[in-house]
C-alpha cells in the first residue's frame, strides 16, 4: 500500500480513516476505543494515545446522532 499524500510505501494506516501513510507524513493523535456508561450514569472513554494519524481526515470531538439511518 502507498501514502495517501506521496505515494510512497506505507508505514502504517490512519486509526480513523484507514487511509494509508508512511513515516514522513503520520501524526500522532489520541483515538476513543470505546465510551461506556460509568459509575453515576457518566459515559466514559477508554483513549489510546499516539493512535496513528493520517493528517487528511478529521475526527470529530462528539459523536453526531444519524437518527435517520434508523
Ligand atoms: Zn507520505
Ligand atoms: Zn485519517
């Protein structure tokens, strides 16, 4: 697999997008794995830090409710 952005051989694959990028072009960002409901009734995340980045995609902060998929 190539780099999204130079065509050269891929390192790795963006943990959001899984676009394909190679050293020069990753970043470092943290990715939610999950969000449950804790103690409380207070949703909480469990977060991987330094998840691979493509640079190009962008994650949003908040999960956006699709009640039309329904
Ligand atoms: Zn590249
Ligand atoms: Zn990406």
């Amino acid at each position: 697999m190539l780099c999204w952005n130079c065509n050269e051989p891929a390192s790795g694959v963006c943990a959001f997008c899984g676009r394909a990028v190679c050293k020069k072009h990753a970043a470092e960002m943290p990715a939610i794995v999950t969000i449950y409901i804790g103690d409380k009734q207070v949703p909480k995340a469990i977060v991987v830090s330094g998840a691979l980045h493509c640079g190009n995609c962008h994650p949003q902060s908040h999960p956006i409710e699709m009640p039309e998929i329904y």
